[in-house]
C-alpha cells in the first residue's frame, strides 16, 4: 500500500509508546455525577494516562483538531505553532523541525495521537475527526495507515455555511469533511438515523387495516420481464396492464396471494390502478446514514457560534465551535446508551453538550472524557457543561508516574496505585475503608490486591486481613517460597518492574 512520507515521520511513529503515563490530578467535582471527565493538558499525555482505565473501551471518538489554516489569531491556536506543540516537537524531533513546513509539523502533531486514540477505542468502536481542505488528504493517507483502510467508514461532506462569501476569488468554500473510521468494521454496528416524522406522516390507514399504517408502492417496475406482464382485474371490473416498458412486480401467482392477503390496494372505489400496501410496521425504524449532512439537518456554522453565544450571555467565546447536532449525529450512528465518547480536542466541549442531549432524548447514561490544553479547559470547556447542566470530574495532567524505570517520588503514592488498580482491574481505584493492612487496594472478582513498596515476607502477610479467592501483591520482593504462594493462591508481583508498562499497540 502507498504510504505518506514526511519531514520527521521516523521520529513519530512508533512515539506513542514512549510517551510516560501521567498523574492525573483530581482538581474537584461539579453536580455531584460521576463517569465524566473533563482533562486540562496535552492531549498526548492525557491519552496515554488514561490508557489503564480506558484502554480499548471508548465507544466513539469525535475529535476536531486545528485545521491548520495557518491563522494564529483565533482564541485557539489554528496553527501547529501555539507554544506548547512548538516546545513538544522541538523536544521530539530536534532543531531540525524549526524548518518543517506547516504540514510536516501538523502530521508531526496528529500521528502519535492518533495512535493512542486507536489504542482507546474499542473493537466495535468508530471515531469521526473533522477536517477542512488544507489537511484532509494527508489525514486521510496517516488514517490509512494507522486504521486500515479496510477500516475506512466514510468522509462525510459537512455543509457547513448557507452563503458564499463574495470577497472570495476563486470558490467560497461552503462544506468541512467529517472522515469516520471504524476500529475493526467487521465488529461495528451502525445504528441509523432516526426516521423522520415526514417519513412516518406518507404511512395512513384509510382502510382500517389491523396491521396498521401502510403507504401504497408502485406495483409496476422497470425492466420488462415479460412473464411479468399479465391482465389484472380491478375489483371494479376494468383491465389494467402495467405502462408501456414495464411489468408487474410481482409474479401472477405471488400477485393473487397479495390480493388474498389484502395486501393490494385498488383504491377507496376498487377502480384503481393496483399497488402493493407497505406497513410502517415493516420497514426499518432507522435510516441509513448519506454521506452529505445538510445544515439543514445538524446545522451550519454560524447557528453553533449564535448557540454558544447564547450560552455564554452573548459573550463570543470561542472561534467556530461546532453545532450540538453535528456531533450528535455522530453518537447517533456509532454509540450505546451506556457508551462512553471521547474528545481530545474538546474546545469548547460541544461533544460534551451533544452527548448531555443525546441521552436526554434516549434516556441513555453515556460517559464523555474531554481533554483541552488551553487555560480555557476551565473557563470555557468546564463552564458551558456547567452552564447547560451537566456533572463532571475536572483534572489536571500532572507529572508522570514514572521516571527512568523507577516510580518517581514526587507524585502521590495514591496515584501510583490507582494506576496499578485500573491496569488490573479496568476499573476506578476507590480507596478502601475496610480493616485491613496500608497496601490493601481493594477486591476485584475474587482477587484481593495489594501493593506494599517492601518486601513480600512472612511479617507482611499477617498484617493482610481480607480473605479472597486470590491474591495479588505488588511488593518490591519476595522472600516467601513458591510453592507458599501456590498453595495460598498468591502471585507476586515485582515493583516497579511489573507496574511500569509501555502500552505498545
Ligand atoms: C477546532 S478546536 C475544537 C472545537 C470544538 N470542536 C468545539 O466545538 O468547540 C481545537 C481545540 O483543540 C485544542 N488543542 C489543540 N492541540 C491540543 C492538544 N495537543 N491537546 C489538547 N487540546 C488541544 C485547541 O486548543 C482547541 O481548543
């Protein structure tokens, strides 16, 4: 398979995998719920931090990162050149990327992230990434590459403007792309849209038939098949052939059972030409998806801008949010009721509203995790959930766990062990209020886990307490024998050696 070649891709590619998981500092709650997150950082080390708890169990991802239009002066950075993805590449790839062009620099940005996303993302998940036409073609080639082609969904023509914008010289470029690709499309499901209530409206029942609402269909199709062709009587007594180059479609055998059935309809005076009834019953409640999403149905630009605005007391916050509808819409498709949806480019968290609204209208408990790098994270991200009514968790990315191969002493020892705990267990580390021993983390399918930074050793075990199926210590050593350890059904695990984890794909 082709694949895209630029400035600085040996440095990024396999650099998902040395990136260090990070603390991730819990700040405070707001509305009391739990399950949402909203992350400040670098979206790099956020995603990689949440690889032990999330790994592979996101839903769906929405993600919009900068367009890269080369425009400095928006409240975000549109460019690859804010100063954190300046100081990240240097870090990366050297003084030598001073010289990349914006694209190299942009691919540079966008290929380990969406490494990680991919890790995230679950077997019958699916991710959308909005995108404009100064990077579409070379996301659509690094997406190739990283999801599989055979794994490719659609590129989705977002109409995202209703006017053109005459100082134009050439075109007025009115639509977005929205390119969508599933982890493994031999696994996802595609929901549908809702069918719409003009749809439903064509269905009527003027003959009182218990099956219900029905809508008449042309009993005549094209090409002819001449066995097809036949004389029907209308109960009205006239001779009916189908028009010129057409037959019936049904043969005439299936067409009497049809009749026998009451499935054909000859009009409220029997005189009709026939057609063939079709009950709203049984036909699929969902629509397939087209690839052209009018602003008509998930709205445009400047409806999003007027929407936030309006959430914000008029305030224009935030450059060319997008609308509630348009993610949405997404979440339709490819999420659950108990999904959780991922945005790691959050601004000013639409995904978050769109997912708040989604499960108003299903009743459906779906989880979002924003990240956003910006100061804003608080005062615009945070704040609109705020606004619009929603709970969540705020944190900040803090340092890493780990600093050359050993647990680094400056983050808090309960962080280290919340880690440990969801690379075990995939859930969240609550710490315990039982009776037992410091280095007890709790009990998991049977498993009671314990992490002790000492020695695994006759004293330590008469402090444990809880009885369980099974153990697990993570323990600096070991100096109980083998066959102890079986019998009592404990496995040892090393610190740090067995905590520090590379989560290579
Ligand atoms: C195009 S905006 C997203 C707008 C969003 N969809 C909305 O409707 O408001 C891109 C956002 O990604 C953020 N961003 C860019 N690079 C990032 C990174 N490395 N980590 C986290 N956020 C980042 C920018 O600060 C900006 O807020």
């Amino acid at each position: 398979m082709p694949t895209l070649n630029w400035l600085g891709k040996d440095k990024v590619v396999n650099f998902a995998a040395q990136v260090p998981c990070h603390a991730l500092d819990f700040k405070y709650n707001f509305g009391g719920g739990t399950g949402n997150k909203i992350i400040h950082g670098d979206n790099l080390l956020a995603l990689k931090s949440l690889l032990p708890l999330y790994e592979g169990r996101v839903k769906c991802i929405y993600i919009d990162p900068p367009y890269n239009t080369g425009n400095e002066g928006w409240v975000y950075n549109d460019n690859v050149n804010s100063p954190q993805i300046q100081k990240w590449l240097g870090q990366v790839v050297g003084r030598e990327g001073e010289d990349y062009s914006r694209h190299d620099k942009w691919l540079c940005m966008m290929y380990p992230r969406l490494k990680l996303l991919k890790q995230l993302l679950s077997d019958d998940g699916a991710i959308f990434i909005s995108i404009d036409d100064n990077e579409q073609n070379y996301l659509r080639d690094i997406c190739e590459e990283i999801f599989g082609r055979q794994n490719f969904l659609a590129q989705v023509i977002w109409e995202r403007a209703y006017a053109p914008v005459n100082l134009k010289k050439h075109f007025s470029t009115s639509h977005d792309y929205l390119i969508c690709y599933a982890k493994n499309i031999s696994q996802l499901v595609c929901h549908g849209l809702p069918r719409s209530n003009e749809a439903d409206k064509r269905y009527k029942n003027p003959d009182n038939d218990p099956r219900g609402l029905w809508k008449a269909s042309d009993l005549s199709v094209g090409p002819i098949v001449e066995s097809k062709v036949y004389e029907i009587t209308t109960p009205s007594g006239r001779k009916v052939f189908p028009p010129k180059g057409y037959c019936w479609r049904l043969d005439k055998e299936t067409f009497q059972k049809y009749v026998e059935e009451n499935k054909i309809w000859f009009g409220e005076d029997g005189d009709n030409v026939p057609s063939i009834k079709r009950f709203l019953s049984e036909v699929k409640q969902s629509v397939t998806p087209m690839t052209i999403w009018k602003y008509s149905e998930v709205g445009h630009s400047q409806d999003a801008t007027k929407a936030l605005k309006e959430i914000f007391d008029g305030q224009a916050v935030f450059t060319y949010p997008k609308p509630v509808d348009l993610i949405k819409r997404c979440l339709e498709l490819y999420s659950d009721k108990n999904s959780i949806v991922l945005d790691a480019f959050a601004g000013s968290g639409t995904t978050a509203h769109a997912v708040l609204n989604l499960n108003a209208v299903d009743g459906g408990d779906r989880k979002f995790i924003l990240v956003e790098m910006e100061p804003y994270a608080e005062t615009i991200t945070a704040e609109r959930v705020r606004r619009i009514g929603g709970s969540f968790d705020y944190y900040e990315v803090g340092a890493p766990l780990f600093v050359e191969g050993d647990i680094n002493p400056a983050v808090d020892i309960e962080q280290i062990r919340g880690y440990v705990w969801a690379m075990e267990t995939r859930t969240p580390y609550v710490k315990p209020n039982v009776e037992d021993c410091a280095a007890f983390m709790g009990v998991d399918k049977g498993t009671a886990y314990y992490f002790y930074e000492g020695a695994l050793d006759s004293d330590f075990l008469a402090t444990m307490r809880t009885r369980a199926d099974s153990y697990v210590i993570f323990a600096e050593s070991c100096a109980v024998g083998e066959e102890f350890l079986r019998r009592y059904g404990i496995e040892f695990k090393k610190i740090p050696r067995d905590i520090v984890k590379i989560w290579v794909e």
